[in-house]
C-alpha cells in the first residue's frame, strides 16, 4: 500500500509541476481588445507604438538624443495602457518615462537621482550639461 500512496503522490505531482509553456493557455490581446469594446470600457492610448515607444527604441540603440527627448514626459500626468500579459495597467507618461530612464542609463545618485520628484527642465539641464562626456556603448545581441 505503501509503494503505491507513494507512486501516486509523485504521479500528482509531475503532472501539476507544469508552467504555463504557450499562447494558447493566456488570453491575447486581440481578445482583450474585444471584450473592451463590447463593454464599453474606456482606456487610454497603447504605450505600443506611442512616441515613448519610439524613445525606448533610441534609447536601446544608444542615441543620446532619445534623452532630451524623452524630458517633457517627466512632468506628463497623461495616461497610457501597458499589456503586460495578464495585466493591463494604465500608467502615467511620467512614470513610463522615469522607468525607461533607470532601465536604460546609467547615473551615478552623485549625478542626478531619478524619482517622482525629477522634471522635465532638471533633467534637460543635467543633460545639457553632461552631454559631452556621456558615453552609449553598443548593444550586443545576446545568445
């Protein structure tokens, strides 16, 4: 009886063990798309294929312009909406903007510290200021 509580128990468990492992087992954008529109639900403009959108891209592809354009939405409240799989969150352009920031650069808190408090002028002038001596090394594809 024992070999056999035993079997079963590890019978039950490999079979739970499993992760989700395709598109098939999560629910996909389209049909997020639907269902808000057939309920009526509002929400704000997609982050895919906003401008921040397009900053992110120039920001992984080291142009150090993306920086001074992406300071007028440190002080944005405008909202977009994030698919983040199974969450959909509606974030403001300042926040976007601030995380895009820390995800792609490198600042010492010596240099400028980056929180809700930073806005769009401080930010230009430390870049305005820091411009010449910032350096992108070039991405490299990982395998």
């Amino acid at each position: 009886m024992k070999p056999l509580l035993i079997l079963s128990f590890f019978i039950i468990t490999w079979n739970c063990s499993f992760s989700q492992n395709n598109d098939r087992d999560s629910i996909s954008r389209a049909v997020v798309k639907r269902i808000v529109k057939e309920e009526g639900i509002k929400l704000s403009p997609e982050f895919k294929g906003s401008a921040l959108d397009h900053i992110r891209i120039g920001l992984i592809s080291g142009d150090k312009t993306a920086l001074l354009k992406i300071a007028p939405y440190l002080d944005s409240t405008e909202k977009l909406t994030e698919y983040l799989g199974y969450h959909i969150l509606e974030t403001e352009e300042r926040q976007i903007a601030q995380r895009l920031i820390i995800e792609n650069c490198i600042f010492l808190n010596t240099e400028i510290v980056i929180s809700n408090k930073i806005t769009g002028k401080s930010f230009s002038s430390f870049y305005e200021k820091t411009k010449s001596g910032s350096t992108f090394p070039a991405m490299r594809a990982r395998s």
